[in-house]
C-alpha cells in the first residue's frame, strides 16, 4: 500500500497530460498545415514480492506519455489565393526560421512576400528554393531564399520569329485590277516600339502563284528602304504550299534604320508548323486564322503567384507569365522523429533521417497544387471520444487516492 499513493499520482499526471494533447489538437482544428498530437502510455517497471522471484509483480503506475504527430494527409481546400499552396502526398516545404535562423519544414502553405521581395510563411519564416538568376533556373544548385522580381520593369524582347496562318482564295484573279488580300502584325523592336508589319498577297497570272510584299510605316525608319520585302508563294493542285518548302530556309524580313534607334531587326516568317503550312490556297474566301511573333515591349510586374509544381510565376502587365522561381521540397523517411517548434513548422531531431530535398513530384515527392490549403488532420470525433477516456482514466485514479486515503486512516485507527 505504500506505493499506491505515487502510482495513483502517475496516473493523474499521465492523463492529465494526455487531455492537454487533446486540447491543444483541438485548439489547432483550423491550423492549416497542422499534424494531430497522438499519446502512447507506458507502464513503469513492478516489483516482486514474495519469496518466489516474479511470484507476485505489481507496478509503480504509469511513466510520462510519449506524444507523436501523426503525418496523415489533411484535406486539401482550394482558397484561390495567388500565394497559397498545398501538398498533396509526402513532403515538406523548407523554411529558415525568421528567429532561429534554423532549417525547418512546414506543411503550412499561407505564403507572402515581404518587402525585400522574399517569398515568406505567414510568420515571416524565409521560404527555400531556387530564384531565376539571368534568366536561368538551375534546380539542381544549392537552395537560398526565394526572391521574386517586386516591382521590377521587364525589359523588352524584340521579334525575331512571326508566323500567319491565313488562306488565299484559290479563285482569285490577276485582274485587272488584280486581286489583293492584306494582313497586319504588330511586331517589337529592342527599344519595345510596336511596329505596324503589313503583309500583302496578290494573286499574278500563274494558277496558284501569290506575290507578296511586307512593309513597316515610312515613318518607323530615318531613311525608308527603297523595296519592301517582296517574294513569291505557290501552291499545288491540293491548295498545298510547295514552295518556298518546309526543307528551304524560310523567308527573312529585314528592319533596319529605324527611326527610334533601336537595333537593326531580322524577323524569320515561319510558312510552316512543322512540316504541316501555315498558308493555304482553297477556293474560300482571303482570310486571316492567327497570327503570333514572339516578342514583347516593355511591361510591368502586375503580380506574383503559386503554380502547380510550386513554380512562383510573376506576371506581367503584358499578359506575359515568367516562372522566377521554384519552390524545393524534403522527402523525409521518419517524419514522426520530427520536433515541433510552432507555427506549423518542425525541425529534425537526432532520430530523424538525411532530409532528401529536391523539386516537388519527383523521388517520391508529393506534388504542390497552388491557389490551396491543406486542412488540419485533426478529427473532432477521434478527439472528443479521446477525451472522454482520458477524464474517465482521471477520475478513476483521483478515486484511488481517495481510497488509498481512507485505507491510511483506518490502519492508523487500529493503533487507537
């Protein structure tokens, strides 16, 4: 009986303890990101009495719980925010602790960027990846901080490629007046003037034969060339384009001296999509289908955003997309040796394996879907009914002091 008194009191504290994992699991139901808090409780060692060894063990109660995060996956719930992100599988997102400066891994996904232009958890802890640096994203380089391009003017891209998908009425006539059919294409120089590219078809005397003739405004250069480019298309029988052929080198339409000083342009017009024309020559009507080049003037940066993938993508006023950075992710193989350190964030402990890190989807990754959040893994019913043990086991060793207590004074009544 003179043991009963500490066992009684182990179990107190035990499940006293085990209620405050309920608690804080609880208090953590709409913490995204959050792991669940389970309790495993252990039996202390017993003493034999008797003369017999091990005829008769009773134990000293129960030791301090052992409490461990269950990794389960939390439901995924689509936000919309351009800077939210969820895992969908294994994995965690890498951060360095805005206080600790420690390596840490979240599966938190509220990010931001601060005013330095770092890509951040909400509480400020620096998120790790790969930054586009001069114009190339190498995921296979050491991870750092980061950083997304805040308020920063993309410069221009001149055009050096078009291409026009257009048919040319296999009815047309030389005339006269001769039949004409004109296109217009908006192309870039260095500077990131626009320039108004007028392409103009006319059908000559030779079935299936087009002239055509591509010019810029007068206006556009200091001195206006004397030509403009000029060249000859034609077509079989089927309304096919032959030549020029998919195999000669495609047309050249050179822009030089221009007005506003940028550098001298060579625009390659591209007559086919692989081997498959661009141009045709059917008896409909001269009509334009699409047309596209590939450059951009001058454009600033409208906002910055979460990909699927964990790409961080800014976007440009333009309507240009950029991926300027990638997030990482760690793979690791015991995540429950992991130690919570707050706002959803863990860091390694001596049981915890070689965090393998790398780009998300891959060597056993779990894939980042953006604009999402995943949910606490927290179970109200798991917990609620956790709850209700724990308070009975409370109750029932809070009995046992009080009859430990009551068998005290009758033993020391026996000596009156």
């Amino acid at each position: 009986m003179g043991t009963s008194f500490s066992t009684a009191l182990s179990g107190l504290n035990a499940n006293s303890t085990a209620i405050d994992v309920v608690g804080n699991n609880l208090a953590n139901l709409n913490t995204a990101g959050f792991k669940a808090d389970t309790v495993t409780f252990q039996d202390l060692v017993t003493q034999s009495l008797g003369a017999g060894l091990g005829a008769t063990q009773v134990g000293f109660g129960v030791g301090t719980p052992i409490t461990m995060a269950q990794f389960s996956q939390g439901a995924i719930q689509s936000t919309g925010g351009p800077l939210d992100a969820a895992i969908q599988g294994d994995g965690f997102f890498v951060v360095t602790g805005a206080t600790t400066g420690n390596t840490e891994y979240t599966r938190g996904g509220s990010f931001a960027v601060n005013s330095a232009g770092q890509l951040t958890t909400a509480s400020g802890d620096l998120v790790q990846g790969w930054t586009l640096t001069n114009g190339v994203l190498n995921t296979n380089g050491a991870i750092g901080n980061i950083t997304v391009p805040t308020g920063t003017l993309a410069p221009p891209v001149a055009t050096t490629a078009a291409s026009v998908s257009l048919n040319l009425d296999a009815s047309a006539t030389a005339g006269p007046p001769p039949t004409t059919f004109s296109t217009a294409l908006q192309v870039y120089d260095s500077l990131g003037t626009a320039h108004t590219m007028t392409m103009t078809y006319t059908a000559t005397a030779t079935p299936g034969q087009w002239n055509y003739s591509i010019s810029i405004p007068n206006a556009d250069y200091t001195t206006p060339p004397a030509t403009p480019t000029t060249g000859t298309l034609t077509f079989d029988a089927n309304g096919n384009l032959t030549s020029p052929a998919a195999t000669d080198a495609q047309p050249t339409i050179p822009l030089t001296g221009l007005a506003d000083g940028a550098s001298n342009m060579n625009i390659t017009w591209s007559l086919y999509n692989g081997t498959t024309p661009t141009i045709t020559q059917f008896a409909q009507s001269s009509a334009t289908s699409a047309d596209s080049q590939n450059g951009s003037p001058a454009a600033n940066l409208v906002s910055v955003g979460l990909a699927n993938g964990g790409q961080v993508l800014a976007q440009y006023s333009n309507g240009q997309q950029v991926v300027v950075g990638q997030m990482a992710m760690a793979e690791i193989r015991n995540p429950d040796s992991l130690v919570a350190v707050g706002n959803s964030n863990f860091e390694t402990s001596s049981l915890t394996a070689l965090p393998a890190l790398g780009v998300p989807g891959t060597g056993g990754r779990g894939t980042v879907l953006g604009g999402s959040i995943e949910a606490s893994n927290v179970d109200i019913a798991t917990e609620f009914t956790n709850l209700i043990i724990y308070q009975q086991g409370y109750e029932a060793n809070a009995h046992m002091v009080t009859t430990e207590n009551q068998l005290s004074q009758d033993t020391i009544n026996l000596k009156q």
